[in-house]
C-alpha cells in the first residue's frame, strides 16, 4: 500500500540558505508521526511544503507525493484541491491564525461548506450551522453558540487554538499538520489541547504530523519521530526506541533537557 | 436554540460623537438634495424678487444678481454635490480597489510599474489633473467633472489599496486560510476586502470631501457644471463681484461647503472609531 504522504529528498532553498536539506520520510494513512528540533530547524518549512504554500522566493526541490499528487512543482490551482481535502494544519499562534475581523462561527463554517458541497453536492446554512457548533462542542469550548458569534479577540488563547482545531476538523482531512500547536499556551492549556487533539485524531483515524521542540510532548501524541536539526534529519524511528536509546548526542541533549525539567517540576520519569 | 449567525454584517456601531455630528451633517444635505427634486422655496432660473436683495423673511438668504432666490440656488448646490462626491467616489473606489487589489498580486516587475505609475499619477494635483481632463473633453459638464476628479481618486484609492492588501496578504491567517482549501478569490473576498474596508472607508469619506471642493473650484474657475446646475463653485464665483456690497451671497455657499466636507470629515473620524471591533474594548 502507497503512503498517504511520501516525502524524497526534500530540499528547501530561502534566501541562499539551505534550510531543509535532502529530508526523506513517509506517513502512511491514520499513522501518527512526530517532527522535532529546536527553533530554526526547518521543521515549519517542511510543513509549508507539504501545503505547497511557500512563498515563490524559496525554492523547493526533491518529491512531495500527497495522496497521489506530486506537490513540488505542479500549478497552484491543482493544489488547492488537494488543500483541507488530504491536509489541513493547525498553527503554533492561534491568535495571527484566525481573520480578526470574522465572526469565529464564520471562519468555521466557510471550510464546512466547501467540505459538504463536495461531499453532497450542496451545503443548507442549516447544515453548515449544525455543524459549525458540532465541531465548536467536540474541540470542548462551552456555550457554543457564544463562541460562534464572537470574535477571536473576544475568547482566550487556548479557546482560540480549539477554534483553529476545529477549522482543521472542519476539512476532515487526511493528515493533520500541527505545527507546534501548544506552543503560545500555558503548561495546564497545554496539557488539555494535546489531550484533546491525540483524542479527536484517535477517534477520527486521521493521518498527524505533529511539529514541536518540546520532547515529552511529541513522545506522547505520535508513534514515529525524526530528529532534525539545521534541516538535516538525525534519526528516525519509534518513540521508544529513538527516547531511549538515542543514537545522535543532539537527540541526547533534548532528552536530557526534557527529564531535567521533568525533575524541576518534581515529576518522575515515566 | 441553535441560532447561529452567520452573515456578514458588522456589529452594531458604538455611540460616537464625531460619527453623529458628521452624519447629521452630511444627512442634512442629502434631504435638502432629494427635496429639491420635489420642491424649491422658488423658481431657481427666474427673478422671484428685486436683484441683490438682503435677506428677509420671504428670501432667507437674500436673492443674487437677477433677482433669483439665494436659498434655493444653495439647496441645487447642494444636490450637485452630493452627486459630484458620490460619482468621484464610486468611480475612485471601483477603478481604484480592483488595481490596487490586482497590484498586491501581481509579479514583483508589475507590481513596480504600477506602483510607479501610481506615484508619478498621485503626484499631480487633484485639480491639475481634472483640469486637464475636463479641458480634453469637448464640453465642461458636470459628468466629465466627475469623471476626472474619480479618475484622480482612483490612483489615490489604489495606491492604498495595495499597500493595505499587501499588507493583510502577509499574515498567518491568510496561510491559514489557504491551507483549508479557499481560493485566491476567495482569500480576497472573505478576508482581504473586510480587513481593509475599515480604512479604506475612512479614506472614502475624505475624498468625497476633497471631490466636493474640488468640484466647487473647478466651478469657480468655470471649469465645472454649466449654468442651470447650481454648483456652489460657480455661486461663489458669481457673488465674488458683489462680495462687499450683499456679502451673503459668498458667505452662505461657503458655509453650506464647510458643512458638507467637515461633516463628511467627521463622519470619517467616526467610522475609524467603530470600524474595528478588535478596537471596540467596551464589554
Ligand atoms: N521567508 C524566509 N526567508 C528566508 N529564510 C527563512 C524564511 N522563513 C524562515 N527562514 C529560515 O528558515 C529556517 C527554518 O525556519 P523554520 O520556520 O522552518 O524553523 P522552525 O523549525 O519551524 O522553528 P520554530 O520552532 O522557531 O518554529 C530558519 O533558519 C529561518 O531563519
Ligand atoms: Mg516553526
């Protein structure tokens, strides 16, 4: 069976530097996939990739075969369809990530209609209303209808990155990029939008590629990871395997680094 | 229960006094405008009275030079500007946002050359360049009037246009945006345009004042609507020979074209005030 997203020597030119250099790894369909390294490893810059939607001054080479298509290179309108159909992404600041002039229930429900008009062939205000608080109720944010007529200044960062979450639900894609979705948010917040972004992916069976610098964070979402650092991909393999027995010092560091501040916070190693 | 409103209006305006005072103002004259489609105190081509009357009761405003009524002059006056603004406006704002719009997309070469064009166009005066278009034109009439003041609007409205969609076209959530699947259309209807519509409305309103005075000085240098239409211009043209002797007659255009564009000035103020939500802080 062919992956859902099978990347080849990806390699990514901004500004005479090479930012992501020769990155292969594949995600296969419900498989759930981790990208680490610290900040200005690359690791946006491969999403942005796979989403084709990197600016025309940075140059894409390699292959990015997403559910069939081949993304680097080919036109952007062809793009588009593949776009909230095969991928939708969830981003690190949740509050530059909405429009700050449209109604959040707005925002939600502009991608729930293009998803119903395709898979019905029509979308009813109603059925789009329904299921825009559907999705406001399943990210878990309280009074709905509220959150629906408010603007994102108007709700909490953490209740504005369940809004961005439910926008990415709202496509049913099949990979989920979430680039640092935790980020911005505080430790407790942090906490609950990984519970629930590991549940909604669980239940929906859809694809992740989970983008973080935090360790223990990603260790608990995905099954795979790649270490990367300065665009190079140090290791890959099983959660377990690439924690445990780290086979690059860099990888070491970070692990290292995790249980250090596991400790300050008086947790014990799991 | 699961009443959900997804339409696009804003949300209601905030009290403001500018916003109140600069619609009043501006309100007055459009019901002054669409009355005297219907009616006039007097007949505004004929003597109704002596020549350069002072005012009195039954000619508030005194009459000019043939005796016709002051007050209904004004009141035409302020019908033409009103249409004066309004078409400048409306020409400014379709050329103007549709370039501005297709500038912010453009390749870096084009994009340049319009920029350029822009500035070198923008750097002609208003009324320089109206000038010449109405002098092109066979006759001055109040359409080619309008035609050149919204053609020297819509560079202005273009340059802004494009630096604000460029702008709003950087920032993350038009990524995110497109990353659920919308066109670049449909980036430039659902986002684009409702984030710069704020400013660009605010502009819309000065320029329309700057249309009214621009107008009323082509008139004044008999560049503008030709007789039957009154244009406050061609009045203070008219009275500029009797300035001292019925002074009204240049005091009370003047005071209806100070009102018209301060008010017009304040309603702009008004909407920068409530056209933003994220501004709006009073829950
Ligand atoms: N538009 C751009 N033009 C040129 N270089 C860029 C551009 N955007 C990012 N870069 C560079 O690309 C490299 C990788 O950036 P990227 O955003 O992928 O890092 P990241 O791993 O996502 O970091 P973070 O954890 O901070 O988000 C960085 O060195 C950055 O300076
Ligand atoms: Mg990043």
């Amino acid at each position: 069976m062919s992956a859902l997203l099978s990347v080849q020597g990806l390699t990514v030119r901004a500004g005479g530097k090479t930012v992501v250099s020769d990155l292969s790894f594949s995600i296969g369909s419900g498989e759930r996939m981790g990208l680490i390294g610290e900040s200005g490893s690359g690791k946006s810059m491969t999403a942005m990739a796979i989403t084709g939607l990197l600016p025309p001054n940075i140059s894409v080479t390699g292959s990015i075969v997403l559910d069939g298509q081949e993304i680097v290179g080919t036109e952007d309108k062809h793009l588009n369809r593949l776009r909230g159909v095969a991928t939708a992404v969830v981003f690190q600041e949740p509050l530059t990530a909405l429009d700050p002039l449209m109604k959040i229930g707005k925002q939600i429900a502009e991608p729930v209609r293009r998803r119903l008009q395709r898979e019905q062939g029509r979308a009813s205000r109603q059925a789009v209303g329904r299921e825009v608080l559907d999705l406001l109720d399943k990210v878990a944010l309280p009074q709905p209808e509220r959150i629906a007529n408010a603007y994102p200044h108007e709700v909490s960062g953490g209740q504005r990155q369940r809004v961005a979450i439910a926008m990415a639900l709202a496509c049913r894609p099949k990979l989920l990029i979430a680039d640092e979705p935790t980020t911005a948010l505080d430790v407790t917040t942090q906490a609950e939008i990984l519970k629930l972004l590991d549940g909604l992916v669980r239940e929906t069976g859809m694809a992740l590629l989970f983008i973080s610098h935090d360790l223990p964070v990603v260790a608990e979402v995905v099954q795979r990871v790649m270490v990367l650092r300065d665009g190079i991909a140090l290791e890959e393999g099983a959660v377990i395997d690439v924690f445990a027995n780290p086979s690059h010092d860099y990888t070491q560091t970070l692990v290292d680094a995790a249980r250090m501040f596991d400790e300050a916070l008086g947790r014990t190693g799991s | 229960m699961t009443s959900l409103d997804l339409s696009t209006d804003r949300p209601a305006r905030r009290h403001s006094l500018s916003l109140s005072i600069g619609l009043a103002l501006v309100g007055l004259n459009v019901v002054v405008a669409i009355l005297t489609l219907f009616w006039t105190p007097y007949d505004p081509l004929n003597a109704s009275g002596g020549r350069l009357e002072a005012p009195s009761w039954l000619h508030w405003v005194g009459t000019d030079r043939l005796g016709r009524d002051y007050l209904t002059q004004i009141m035409i006056g302020a019908r033409t500007a009103l249409i004066v603004g309004t078409g400048a406006v409306a020409i400014g704002a379709s050329i103007g946002v549709t370039l501005g719009i297709l500038a912010a997309f453009a390749t870096r070469l084009l994009d340049d050359v319009m920029a350029a064009t822009l500035d070198i166009l923008i750097a002609f005066p208003t009324l320089l360049l109206a000038m010449l278009v109405v002098a092109a034109s066979d006759s001055a009439s109040l359409w080619s009037a309008i035609l050149a003041l919204g053609l020297a609007i819509s560079a202005i409205v273009a340059r802004l246009t494009r630096i604000l969609a460029k702008r709003v076209l950087r920032q993350d959530y038009i990524i995110a945006s497109r990353t659920s699947g919308t066109s670049w259309l449909g980036v430039v209807a659902w986002h684009v345009l409702p984030n710069i519509w704020p400013t660009l409305s605010v502009n819309f309103a000065l320029q329309f004042g700057l249309a009214v005075i621009a107008e009323a000085s082509l008139s004044y240098l008999g560049l503008g609507a030709p007789p039957p239409n009154a244009s406050w211009g061609r009045l203070l043209q008219e009275a500029q020979g009797t300035v001292y002797t019925a002074p009204v007659g240049s005091i009370a255009p003047g005071i209806a074209l100070v009102a018209l564009v301060i008010g017009m000035n304040l309603f702009a103020d008004g909407l920068r005030d409530v056209g933003d939500p994220t501004r709006r802080r009073s829950r």
